[in-house]
C-alpha cells in the first residue's frame, strides 16, 4: 500500500508505528496509509527550522518573491495533476479541486508582493534632531493546522505569508487528504526555498498538542471545529504563542422578497451543495423573508435539487461527488434524522444514494429541510454536509436577527434588489464576512478572511495585511544623531569621493 510520508529535510527518520488510512470517497477503498508523528519528530522538524530560517529572514525581500513567483509558475503548470490528486482523496470534483488550488493561488500571489507590503514607517523630526521609524520581522518559526475541506487553499493561505514575511514553517495537514500538501512542499523547494523552509509532519492530536506546547514555535494557524478551535487558542495561548483559530459556521442566505428568485436558486445549489456541502462558508441555511417569498422559493428549489448530479470525483458533469470518509457520512445522515425528529418538513431526502458501480462510495444525495426553527439542534449545528435547511422569518427584522444570535459569525448573504436595505442589513449584522448577492463572500486574497463569535479565535484575519501582521512583529526605533564626526567638533564631516 502506498504510503504518504512526512516531508523533512533529512528525511522523516524512524516511525512511531502509527498510521492513518486514506480513502478512496467515490471508491469507499482505503488507497494510502500516511504514518502518524510525535513529539520527536516535531522536535527534528523545528531544529532544522531553526537553522535554515534566519538566513531566510535575512534574505531581502525581493529575493524571497522571487521564490513566490517560481512557486506560482510551478502551481499552474502542475495545476491538473494537483486538483486530479486532491480530488482522489477530498472527493470533491476536479473543477472544484481546480477552484481549490487556485484561491490558494491567489494568497501567493499577494504574496509575490511581499517587498511592498513589509514596508515599515517613518517620521522625520518627531522630536529636535530625532526619527522615528518601524519595521516589521518576521516571529520565527510558524505552524498551520489545516482541516481536511480545502488541503490546497487553507495552507497556501498560512504559508505563503508567513514564509514571505521571512519565518520558518511546519504544516500539519489533514491526515484524511495528506498527499496534495507534501506536493505543495515539494513544489515550494523546487522554486528554490532553502531545504527545511517548508516542512509537513503528519499526525494526530498527539501531533497538534506537540505543536501547541513547543517553546520554539512563535505563532500558529489553526482551521477546523469550533471545538477544536477555542481548544487549540487557548492551549496555544496558554504556552505563550501567537494563535489564530477559526471554527466552524452557520452562514444564512437571507432572501427578500424583491430578489430575483432565480438567481437566488442558481446561487443556492452552488453554495449549499457545492463540494458536498463540506466547507465552512458554505450556505447551509436559507431564510426566506415572508411566508409567500418562502413558498416561491421553495416551488423553484425542488426542481432545480432535483436536477443535481452527484458523480464521482473524475466526473465532468457532476455536480459534487462524494463526502470524504463513511464516518462522516453516517454522522451527516445521522443529523438529516435528527432534524426530521425535531419537527422539520423533510422535502427531498438525500439518504441512502448510491451510485451504480461504485456502491462503497461516501454519497449523500441533496437533502432539502422546510420549517426549521431555531431552537431544533439540527439548526444550532453545523451539519457540514449537502443539507440545505429552510428558516422562515415574518420580516426583515427577524431576518437580521437570525444570524446576529446564532451561536457562529462566519459569514452571511442578503439576496436583494433593494440597496438600504442591503446597507442596513450589512450594517447591523453580526457576523464577520456579508455577502450581498454573493452567496459565499469569501474575499479576495488583498482583503483578509475572518470570521466573528465561534468561528474564529484570536484578533487576527487570515492572509492579505491581516495576515502579514499575524507572522510578523513590529520593532520601532527613535534615534537621534550627534553633529560632527565623535572628536567633540560640530563640523560635519563630508565623505571624500
């Protein structure tokens, strides 16, 4: 069986006999096993960390986006064979895969950038004789913990800009889709990054703990559950790090009842079952503003869900493939049952789908829920799976309020020919990214992505400015130069030429 190994200047060295098994999600066969490390292993990955990274933080900036834009090149001549390989393990389908890579893509292109966006600032005559000025250094060493929704984007979006503000980096992926990350590694060296600049240790909790408690690791990344996140923030804290944790979500689509019903419909299977619904600014509710704009709504939905492919992962017409282990199928399945028990209308069930040929694989048809209320678990959750739950709201007030009081602040959506109500809605939501006929406002890669309440941990966004800030730290110096050359005269002393 193919193994996926750590990817370690020097080699990974000897194995703790852990492993993990990584499936095959349109198959349901095991294809790869990747071993599991420890805290060993993490110690030898931050001793060559340690060496190789000052050299780079001294390395000036042009040079070290020279090394992005080799990266960037390397990505897009590899692109098919990249979203091909994540699209083997995620299960998502290889456009989708393509989409994965690319807005990974996009944070490394802002990062190409990295000479202009690490320039300090400086005032002339802040005092008599005096200057002021800052500078921004890179923390050290950085880490990123990445879910296994997004194995390209998510720590392209962490170590692209740490690496480019100058530190050191150690990438613990997934265990469910590791090989696409190692290949990210190997690309990055090939663009000419110093041997042990990028290095991915694969593992567990035992991993993630010996992460969170090493004393020389300065700062780490973090994307997952909302469990997870507030665990690793606060343990990652606790040890004296820098820490961003983003958490799960619950992102609304609030539909009023000016808005072009068929957009919303077309926007709504993309967003809610796009990549099996398996991403956290994903639209898993909608709330429909009036009970005639819900009953519209939802006479356009059935047939449009209906019309949905689900195909293997290699499928050109498939709309998403399958979910990505059969734990997580049970576990989706588990929640469509959970929210029929608690009173919701079940209108399509996407239970028990299978696939001719490949009946072991992880697919959950499109599940379609009316008449959910907010105090149903089912609704409180993330399902994070193809289920999209209608909420009906009396009035925009209500509409507001819905998102602004659940207990994740991701993202959100207001679909809308009316621009006050538009502003007022963006306004007074409480929720960190909004969407205005954008049903999944993830920004661009010069903005920066953050969510508010349990979806994130920590005061510090992911990539753009946001995230130069988190892997650097700023040093400021006030100086002030004597007249005359250090004999005591006041004459300035001219250079001979």
């Amino acid at each position: 069986m193919r193994t996926i190994d750590h990817f370690i200047a020097g080699g990974a060295g000897a194995s703790t006999g852990r492993t993990h098994q990584v499936w095959n999600p349109s198959t349901g066969e095991v294809q790869a096993e990747v071993p599991l490390g420890d805290a060993a292993l993490l110690d030898r990955a931050v001793e060559i960390a340690k060496k190789v990274q000052p050299e780079w933080a001294a390395t000036n900036p042009q040079r070290r986006a020279r090394v992005m834009f080799r990266f960037k090149e390397l990505i897009e001549q590899n692109m098919q064979q990249l979203a091909e390989l994540l699209a083997s393990e995620h299960g998502k389908v290889v456009d989708d895969a393509k989409g994965d890579v690319q807005r990974g893509l996009e944070v490394i292109e802002f990062a190409c950038g990295i000479p202009q966006v690490l320039k300090g600032e400086y005032t002339i005559g802040a005092g008599t004789g005096i200057d002021v000025y800052s500078m921004r250094q890179p923390l050290g060493i950085g880490a990123g913990i990445t879910p296994f929704n997004f194995p390209a984007m998510i720590p392209m979006w962490m170590f692209g800009m740490a690496i480019a503000a100058g530190n050191a980096f150690i990438l613990k992926p997934s265990e469910r889709d590791p090989s696409v990350p190692v290949r990210l590694a190997e690309l990055f060296t090939e663009a000419g990054a110093p041997e042990g600049l990028l290095q991915v240790v694969h593992g567990d909790k035992v991993m993630v703990d010996a992460i969170l408690d090493h004393p020389d690791i300065a700062g780490v990344s973090f994307v997952g559950s909302s469990d997870i996140a507030h665990y690793v923030y606060n343990r990652g804290v606790a040890a004296g790090k820098r820490v961003q944790a983003m958490g799960g979500a619950k992102n609304h689509g609030i539909v009023m009842p000016d808005a072009d019903l068929d957009m919303v419909v077309n926007d709504l299977c993309g967003a809610a079952f796009g990549s099996a619904g398996e991403r956290c600014m994903a639209l898993p509710v909608v709330v429909p503003v009036g009970e005639e704009t819900a009953d519209r709504l939802r006479e356009k939905l059935i047939p449009a869900i209906n019309a949905l492919r689900v195909g293997v992962s290699t499928d050109p017409d498939a709309h998403y493939g399958p979910v990505v282990t059969p734990e997580h199928k049970a576990r989706i399945e588990q929640w469509i049952q959970t929210a029929v028990d608690e009173g919701s209308e079940l209108v399509i069930d996407g239970r028990g789908f299978t696939l001719q040929g490949h009946e072991k694989g992880f697919f959950v048809a499109p599940t379609l829920l009316d008449r959910v209320t907010t105090d149903m678990s089912s609704y409180k959750e993330e399902i994070f799976g193809p289920v999209l739950q209608m909420v009906r709201a009396k009035d925009f007030e209500e509409a507001v309020a819905l998102p602004s009081k659940h207990q994740y602040g991701n993202g959100v959506a207001i679909f809308t020919r009316n621009g006050h109500a538009a502003r007022e809605f963006a306004s007074r939501v409480n929720v960190g990214m909004v969407g205005v006929n954008v049903p999944i406002p993830v920004p661009v890669s010069y903005h920066s992505f953050g969510g508010w309440k349990r979806s994130a941990f920590g005061d510090t966004n992911q990539y753009g400015m946001e995230g130069l800030r988190f892997w650097t730290k700023v040093k400021t110096v006030t100086q002030r130069w004597p007249d005359g050359g250090g004999d005591g005269s006041n004459a300035f002393l001219i250079p001979t030429l």
